[in-house]
C-alpha cells in the first residue's frame, strides 16, 4: 500500500502537527506514504526534518491549471493506492487532477474544521461525490458534514484525532523539575493553558477568570503556552497588555511555542481549554493523557473528549465568571483533582491514543482499498 498525503497549508496548528504525526505513524506500519504540501510552509519544513518525502507545491485559491497538471502528472507518475487528505480546500487540486489523470484511486478527506457555508452547488457536488469516503473528527463535525455538503452518513465514519500517550505519560516526566525550570513553588497551584494566540481559543475568558481569582487566592500561577500564528501577532499583544491592565503580572508566566508540551503540562496542576468553537480539541487530549483535571467550555468537540465530573468540568462558553467557578473547585480539592486526572489519563489511552486510531484508519483504508 502507497499513500499520499496532503495538507496545503500555510499555518502551523493542530492540523498541521496531526498530519505530519499521521504520516509518521503510517511509515512506522511499514506503509510508504508521501507529502503533498504547500512550498515552503512549516509543514513542509517540519516534514523534511522527519525525512518524509514531500512534493512542494503552490497551489492556492480554487483553480490553478499549471500546478493541476503538475499533480495530476505526479498521481500518475506514483499511482498511489490512495490519497487522504487533511485540508478541504485540497479537493479542488486534487480531484481535477485525478479527472486529469484519468484515475480511480481512493480519495479521503479528513474534515478537520467545520464550515458555515452551504456546498450543496454543482462545482461542490462534483468535488464531494469524488470522495470514497470522509473521516469526521467529531460529533460535531460529522453533523456539519452532513448538513452543508451533499454527502450521506454511509460516507461520513467517525474517526478523532489522537496522541501519542506514550510520551504524554506523567510517569515519564520530573513534575517537580519542570516546576523548578519555570520558577515556580511547591506550593503554587498551576493553571495552564496551551493554544495559539488567536480570539477563538479563550485566552481572555481566562484571564478575566484570573482576575476574578486573585481577589481570592495569592498562590495561583497560570502558564499560557503558545504563540502567535499568521496575523495573529496583534491579539497576542492584546493580551499581553490585559495581564498588565488586570495586574496579573506575577501570576502570568508565558512560555512561548514548546515542542516539549508533556514537560510543560507536567508543572501544570489543572489545564484550561476554554476554547469558543473547537472541532476537537488535541491539546486536552495531551492534557488528559498527561493525567490532568480540566476546566472545558461546553461546546462543540470538546462534548466528545472531556466528560463532566468525571475528567473535567464544564462551563457556559464565553463565561467567565462561570470559568472562575469551577477552576476554583478544583483549586479547592485535591482529592478531586488527583481523581479526574486518573480518568483523564485512562480515557484517553482507551479512546484517543495514537496507535488505536491508526488500526482504525487502517482498517478503513482496507475496506476501500484493493491492494
């Protein structure tokens, strides 16, 4: 089986990291697979560093004829025995080129972000008919799949994105280490969030949770682990300008980007994920295979990860003073939080470990897949 990959994009988030993890995980199976992607992109760069070999291409907006043929030249060149991609917006490069090249392989897309536009028109109709089958992430994405496109639930299957709880083991990271490297005391009781720099993810309901806090307690430090992605720098500066207006300067540590985010939600005692509209949501996952209790906004994805007052608690999305709320619960209790962060772990090496769900992909990829 030879399989190309494909994510044309130009940001470096959650679907990026997830596709370069996904064809790691299919190279470690024995399974020659290769990456479509956009020239020059962290992607690209992140992929070579893995040795993955990868077509650069620069294929941008709905149609360009050149980089069509170049691919469709390249499908026919591999004859791969399919193709999954991670980015929608691929399809209108890959099934013309696939039309071009006069071929059958099996298309899959990965729907990672939801849409709020109907593509029921004739162009999307063509486009979405071409698909051998679509994975949703989610609940809610399945829904939106079925909703906005003209695909039927017989060709939307379920499948979330992972982690690797083998290295987001707290059994294999020095908690009191990492503490000791960011300066914080034994007696600190540490929030941490981890996400870009973007207006959709929270980082403001947090910080007004924050200020909320410090009326009450004068020992909770918050990491805020991330950083600014494509035209983003100017909410990160908002930001950083709140934790002054709010006087939050002592308790405010940001860690910038960190490859090593198992280290830096070790120090962590609860994880925040306030996130508005999240499809899925990996970095709680990373969270709760790193056995942390978590503070979740009900929506969206997260519905299918965190379970209330089991792994987590869950608050009115975009309300902060109900964030505060249930922070402070689990500020308060130990015994609470050593208990969700047991479940947290367990579930998430039960449903959302790396190696499960690439038997499961697999499995799917058998199903459609002659040779």
């Amino acid at each position: 089986m030879t399989v190309l990959y494909s994510c044309l994009s130009l940001s470096w988030g959650g679907m990026e990291m997830f596709a370069i993890q996904a064809v790691q995980q299919l190279l470690k199976r024995g399974i020659h697979t290769e990456l479509l992607c956009y020239a020059g992109s962290k992607i690209e760069i992140e992929a070579k560093k893995q040795d993955i070999i990868t077509y650069p291409s620069l294929f941008s907006g709905y149609f360009n004829l050149s980089e069509t043929i170049k691919v469709s030249r390249l499908l026919k060149a591999k004859n791969y025995s399919l193709i999954h991609t991670q980015a929608s917006k691929d399809l209108w490069l890959l099934v013309p080129a696939l039309k071009l090249a006069d071929l059958d392989t099996p298309l899959f897309l990965t729907k990672q972000v939801g849409s709020f536009i109907v593509k029921k028109d004739f162009l999307h109709k063509w486009l979405y008919k071409r698909l051998t089958a679509a994975f949703a992430i989610s609940t809610v994405i399945n829904n939106n799949l079925l909703i906005t496109t003209t695909l039927k639930q017989d060709k939307v299957l379920m499948l979330h994105n992972g982690t690797d709880t083998n290295r987001f083991d707290p059994a294999k990271v020095n908690r009191n280490e990492e503490r000791l490297k960011l300066g914080l005391k034994d007696t600190d009781i540490v929030i941490g969030m981890l996400a870009r720099f973007s207006s959709g993810k929270g980082h403001v309901d947090l910080l007004e949770a924050a200020k909320i806090l410090k009326q009450k307690y004068n020992n909770l430090k918050y990491l805020l682990v991330g950083e600014p992605s494509r035209g983003e720098t100017e909410f990160a500066d908002k930001i950083k300008q709140m934790v002054v207006d709010y006087n939050l300067t002592d308790e405010i540590i940001f860690t910038g980007f960190r490859k090593d985010t198992q280290n830096v939600i070790a120090a962590m005692d609860i994880f925040a994920f306030p996130s508005h509209a999240e499809a899925f949501g990996i970095a709680l996952v990373e969270a709760m295979s790193m056995a942390k209790p978590s503070v979740c906004s009900n929506s969206d994805g997260i519905l299918d990860i965190a379970l209330e007052g089991q792994t987590s608690y869950l608050f009115e999305n975009h309300n902060s003073k109900q964030l505060a709320e249930k922070l402070e619960k689990l500020i308060l209790s130990e015994e609470t939080r050593t208990q969700f962060g047991n479940n947290a772990r367990n579930r998430a090496v039960e449903y959302f470990d790396i190696e499960y769900l690439t038997d499961k992909v697999i499995n799917y990829y058998k199903d459609f897949v002659k040779d």
